[in-house]
C-alpha cells in the first residue's frame, strides 16, 4: 500500500477553522489508537499553523482514499465530515514526502523559514513511536523529514534570516505597548509555546514577567528559568490588570480568557491592555478584542510580520527546495526497493532450493571427497548469483516496482518469501547488499 496523508493548514483555512481539528498533547494517544486500529500505522502532526495526518495502511486490498483520513479526524474531533470539514489538501505516493521534507526544513511554514517547527514534526515521530503506531515505512518517512531539516538549516542560509513564531508575535506587539523595558508581560501558559514566549520577551528587554498556568509546577520552573514571577492560576484576573502585555499560549480546549474577565480587569487600569493569543485552540475570545481599551492579536495576525528578510529567506528557499526534491526522491527509491525485497527474497530462496537438492544429489552419486564437494558448493553458488543479478537488479530499480514484482513472479513461479524480520539466509543477505551482523 501507498503512503496517504492528509490535512488543513495557513495555506488552506483560516484559524477559526484549523482550531476545530487541532489536537492537543491529551488528544494525541487516543487519536493515534484511533487510526491505528484503522489502518494499522499513523502520525499526526498538530502545531499552531496545521494538523496532518499521515497513514501508511497495511490492508493489501482496496486503496484507502486520503480523503477518508480527514473524515475519520473530523469525527474524533466532533464534527459532521459532510458539513464542517475545512478546504484541505489530500497527498498519496511521493508527494507525501516532499510535503512533509519541505514541512521540516520550514519552507511550507507561514512563516519562511522558522525553525519551531523541526521540533515539533520530532515531537510527533516521538508519540507515534511511544503510542506504538509506527511501521519501518512510517519510521524511516519521519526520520528523513528531520534529517531533511537539518540540511535544509546547515546548508543554506535560510535559518540565518529566519524568525520564530514567538518572536514575530514579540515583534508584531511591540509597537502597541510602552517601551518593552518597561513593559510588564504576563504569560498564559507554561507548556514549549509559553516558553518560547517568554524567552523572546525577555531577548527583547522585557524584565517584569509574570508566569501563570493551570500547572503551578511548570509555571514555577519557567518563572525561575527568567527570573519572573508566579502568579496563582486563581489570580488570573489580578494579572490581567496589572499586564500591560498578555501572551497566552495554553494547550486548554476552550477559551481561558473571557470577556467578563477582560472587562473587569480594564476597570481597574488607565492603559490599554495587548493580547498576544498564539494558541491554538485559541485561549482568548474574540469577544475580547471588541472591549474598548483592548487590542487583541492571534496566530493569522502574523503574516504580515513574517515579511521580515523575506528576499533573504525566498532565495535560501529555492536551495532547501532543491534538497527537498532529492531527499523524497531517494525516500522514493528506498520505497520502491522495500517493496520488492519479499519477491526477491522468495527468488532467492527458490534458487537455492533448486540448488541444494540438485547438488546433494549429485554428491550421492559422486561420492566425492569433503574437500571438492566443498568447491562444488561454491561454484553452484556463484552460478545462481550470477543468474540472479540481472532479474534483481530489474526488480531494485524498475521505475514500477509493483509491475516488475508481478512480472518476475508469473517468470519464475515464486510468491513473496520470508516474513517481515526474517532475512532469507545468508545468500540473501549478498544478493541485497546487507552484512552480516
């Protein structure tokens, strides 16, 4: 079966619509259940900006449209498929991994180039792996993606002109609050989102942060890790008043800001009060930007931000692109390789069956000495190898594995071999390229 993903990003819904299908760290392992009780293997990557779905099926009958993944996603997330799916995108074959390569190395980001996102396409591998829903196909996609990444950033230039999410939502806030040195922030939230927050705060000479979160533990080490101060998730409305700046960045499912809160904490100040929401699902009602004395910002909001360097950061591009290409391209090819390596283990195994019982019979009628017999074995050996080599060769690289398997296996009258973890012997291993050990 092919590789089939599938899902909604800044390129295809605006956040209204992403925020329904977001996923957040508690959802992930049931989601990853979900399709791997479907399909049997599956990732899912949810970030601020996308949530995707990658599937490798293990059914050998009846293609799996990618379609049907969003489907299955709407579903989990509480949505009609029918009516309340957003415009996505729908990928199967090699175009799944140059979507996902170009995701790591951020040239599909919304904005050019930011390096958050190498993390968090780790971050999914990772709870695939620990969720159990990873194949060898699926591992070795993700594993190229974040080696693909890497080049793209060591290679080019592209990550010297990049900025972050955090640091464009710093850089987008700063001209509606006093002087940043003067500024007093407060941080919703205290999870990777919150601090990166705040560490782009401080970079940018915040010195008066306050750390709030559901957790107190975790908004106790950011605080300590900024020398901030904590604030009682209880107290929420006191820090609202006294904040001249609010970034939120929870991972909660509904809002944590309210317009009630917002009002009341405005009655108590003189000064507007800027929201930075750069969660997703939002933590702030939209509600709140329509109170007077409030400006309220979100994730879309920072396109235009994402302009800086940008000349810069679109040549660099057209290099990570170049990289991009090749490595789907060889991803392609190890693909296709996989594909037939059950074929040519079960022609190797037929070779040597032929071989061995024509060679024993021939050693009872001979009655040689251990020492020719010895050489004998050899030299049958080589004849198989060598007639081998041509039809695996055809099978490694013919440009449609699936026919050249089907091709080989009607010629020589085999069907597929040893079982995934078994490696056919010795003679298989040569004839493969794998050593032993």
């Amino acid at each position: 079966m092919t590789l089939i993903a599938a899902g909604v990003s800044h390129r295809t819904a605006p956040l209204k619509q992403r925020e329904q299908l977001a996923l957040g760290n508690g959802d992930l392992p049931g989601a990853l259940l979900h399709f791997r009780r479907e399909y049997g293997n599956g990732v899912l990557l949810s970030t601020c900006n996308r949530t995707e779905v990658y599937v490798h099926p293990n059914h050998d009958t009846n293609e799996v449209p990618p379609a049907e993944l969003m489907s299955h996603l709407a579903r989990l997330r509480g949505l009609d498929p029918a009516t309340d799916l957003p415009p996505f995108y729908a990928l199967e074959g090699r175009a799944v991994a140059e979507h996902l390569f170009a995701v790591a190395a951020g040239v599909d980001s919304m904005i050019l180039g930011e390096g958050q996102i190498l993390g968090q396409v780790r971050s999914a591998f990772s709870a695939a792996h620990q969720a159990g829903s990873l194949d060898p196909v699926l591992a070795r996609l993700f594993h190229d993606a974040l080696r693909t990444g890497k080049r793209a950033r060591s290679e080019t230039p592209i990550a010297r002109h990049a900025v972050s999410v955090s640091s464009a939502a710093v850089n987008l806030i700063r001209a509606h609050v006093p002087p940043l040195s003067e500024c007093r922030a407060l941080v919703v939230g205290a999870g990777d989102a919150g601090k990166l927050a705040a560490r782009a705060l401080r970079d940018h000479g915040v010195r008066r942060i306050t750390v709030t979160s559901r957790t107190e533990r975790r908004a106790e080490e950011l605080a300590a890790f900024l020398e901030g101060a904590v604030l009682p998730f209880s107290r929420l409305a006191d820090g609202l008043a006294e904040a001249d700046l609010v970034i939120t960045c929870s991972s909660a499912p509904g809002f944590v800001v309210a317009p009630a809160l917002v009002k009341e904490a405005v009655s108590r100040r003189t000064t507007p009060i800027t929201f930075m929401d750069v969660a997703v699902p939002r933590d702030v009602d939209p509600k709140v930007g329509e109170i007077p004395g409030v400006r309220l910002f979100d994730i879309d909001n920072l396109q235009a931000v994402s302009e800086a360097n940008l000349k810069l950061r679109e040549e660099a591009a057209d290099d990570v692109r170049t990289i991009v290409r090749r490595a789907a391209r060889d991803f392609d090819e190890w693909l296709d390789g996989r594909r037939a390596v059950p074929t040519i283990k079960a022609l190797v195994q037929r070779a040597e069956a032929v071989r061995h019982a024509e060679l024993e019979r021939t050693l009872r009628q001979l009655r040689l000495d251990a020492q020719t017999a010895e050489k004998l074995d050899r030299m049958t050996a080589a004849i198989v190898k060598k007639l081998l080599h041509e039809p695996i060769a055809y099978l490694r690289y013919a440009d449609d594995s699936w026919e050249a398997t089907q091709t080989v296996r009607a010629i020589f009258g085999v069907e597929d071999g040893a079982e995934d973890g078994q490696d056919g012997g010795p003679m298989v291993r040569r004839l493969l390229g794998v050593e032993d050990g």
